[in-house]
C-alpha cells in the first residue's frame, strides 16, 4: 500500500494518514488533530472502548525493533502501540507541540501499529504542519541536562552534558563492521525553532529505517517486519546497500539512529537542552538511559524564561 494524506475537516484541520505497519503488514489509518491538552496523546478506538495513553517514557510497553507503549481504557486490559518512534522524531524537531493521535482499526495480535510510510518521518512532515502550522516560536518548558551522565550497556553508551545555550547537540555514531561506520550530528537551536525544522527535513527526517539481509530469517520467525520491503526501508548487504537501491542522505545509517533517537527522547515530554553523544544506541538503551536519568535528577526543568 502506498501512504496517503488526506485533508478531513479545515474548520479545525483535521489530517488522516493511511499506511501499513512495519512489523504487523496491516493496514493502518491515522488522524491527527490539534490537542487542547498540553501533551501528545495516542487514542485508539477500539470495538470496545476508547483507549489512551500519553506520549511518556513511563507508558512505555516494549522496544524490539521498535518503541511501543500501554494503551489503557477503562474496560479493557493492557493493549500495545507499536512503532511510534518516527512520528515523535518529527513531533521532536517541531518542539513536542500538543496534538492528539488517533488510530483507526482493529488490532493484530492484540497490538496496533503506527505506519511505517517510507521509513523514514519525511512523510510525517506535511500532514503535521497543516495540523500545526510551522514551529515559529520557541517551545516554553525544556528539560535540561543538569550534570554530566553516562548509561552503558556492553560495548554501547549514551552520554549526557550540560550546554551554556538553548541547544539540543546530537551526536550519534554507529558501529555495523567495516563498511557501515558512520557518524551524524544535528544541532536544534530551540530560539530558532524554524531554521532548525528545515535542517531537520533536509538532514535527518529522509533517512530510512534499515536492516541486514542476514538479519531477515530471524525476524520473520519472531513475527517481526512483515510489513517491510525496499519501498519502506534500506536493506543492506555486508558491502553495501542491495542492489538497486542507494542512500538518500549522507550518513543515513547514523542518521536513522539520530532520528530515532529524537523520537524516543522525545518521550520525555519536553525538548531537550543539552549534549547527547550516541555509540552503537538503539530504542532500549535510549529508554533506559531516559528513565535513569530521570531517575538521577539529571534531567531539570526549565522554561524559556530562564535563557532570554
């Protein structure tokens, strides 16, 4: 299925999202809406009820290959979304702006999904800012890095540092052997919130979730990535992208990695001030350093006050 992008109400824009999902191969719709409400909330109707759950790091559900979260009603159990790492790495570059997530259909295997679209949050951009609008001013309340930390796990690490300006440096680099070593770095200047949008659009938002040939036969006995192919992410060979296929951005490996980053990270519920360096990270190791963090008081809140 191709994704498209639909226009449902202009009074209060109103934009539906229609896709499949990576890992379940369903096909799935998405409406977003402005939010009065002063967070991002996922919604999913179901035949039941109507479940929710806030875009926090303390409603997370699992991280297999993606982030997943609990979804809960009241006359219903815990229910899972899945995959809404590249929705929020947008909702991220555009400041964590409050917008209400509903997702249509009925679940697989007791799970819903966002859709993958390309694989990438490109496709994401243009339906959010005719929900949104562009993000012309500075967010409010930041959380900012207090003090130098540093979560490890194996031979991979997260490392937090504390900035003198309204900044959020990512740097991520990745390790996949020889051929696939590669390193991104993306600055979002927060008293720019526009010119920092557009970097994000040319820079991060194109590059596309991938994988290894050899890692094909695994995920398929786990019921994973049914729904992938080359039209929705990079399949990669030990020498180089599979035939026919070629990056779209510099370092798209390491610029995948960021953009999932800024997605998790953006389920802390605020932007971020601070230096975040990246080695060989994925969605788990992003969680648990978060929820350390948090956990350690290194994540402060702070508003725009406090730096203009």
């Amino acid at each position: 299925m191709t994704e498209t992008a639909r226009l449902v109400s202009s009074s209060r824009p109103v934009v539906e999202v229609e896709g499949i999902g990576l890992h379940s191969g369903d096909s799935v719709v998405v409406e977003l809406r402005p939010s009065d409400r002063l967070e991002i909330e996922f919604h999913v109707q179901s035949a039941e009820a109507l479940l929710r759950c806030p875009a926090r790091w303390d409603s997370l559900s699992g991280t297999a290959r993606c982030t997943a979260l609990v979804l809960r009603g009241e006359r219903r159990g815990r229910t899972e979304l899945r995959t809404v790492e590249h929705l929020m790495s947008a909702l991220m570059a555009m400041g964590l702006p409050p917008l209400t997530v509903r997702v249509l259909g009925q679940p697989s295997k007791d799970s819903y999904e966002l859709p993958v679209l390309d694989g990438s949050s490109a496709p994401w951009m243009a339906p959010l800012i005719a929900v949104l609008g562009e993000p012309l001013r500075p967010p409010m309340d930041y959380f900012r890095v207090s003090r130098r930390f540093e979560f490890k796990s194996g031979d991979a690490w997260i490392r937090f540092e504390p900035v003198e300006s309204l900044i959020c440096e990512w740097d991520c680099r990745v390790d996949f052997g020889p051929r696939h070593q590669q390193d991104k770095v993306f600055l979002q200047n927060w008293l720019e919130p526009l010119e920092s949008w557009k970097r994000y659009c040319q820079e991060i938002a194109p590059a596309r979730t991938f994988g290894f040939r050899r890692e094909l036969e695994d995920l398929a006995k786990r019921g994973l990535a049914r729904g992938g192919s080359l039209s929705n992410a990079l399949l990669l060979e030990d020498e180089g992208p599979t035939s026919g296929q070629s990056f779209k951005v510099e370092s798209e490996l390491a610029a995948h990695k960021l953009l999932d980053a800024m997605g998790d990270f953006g389920l802390a519920g605020r932007p971020l001030v601070g230096r975040l360096q990246l080695f060989k990270a994925g969605h788990a190791l992003h969680l648990m350093a978060l929820k350390e963090a948090f956990q350690q008081g290194v994540l402060e809140p702070t508003c725009l006050q406090d730096w203009i």
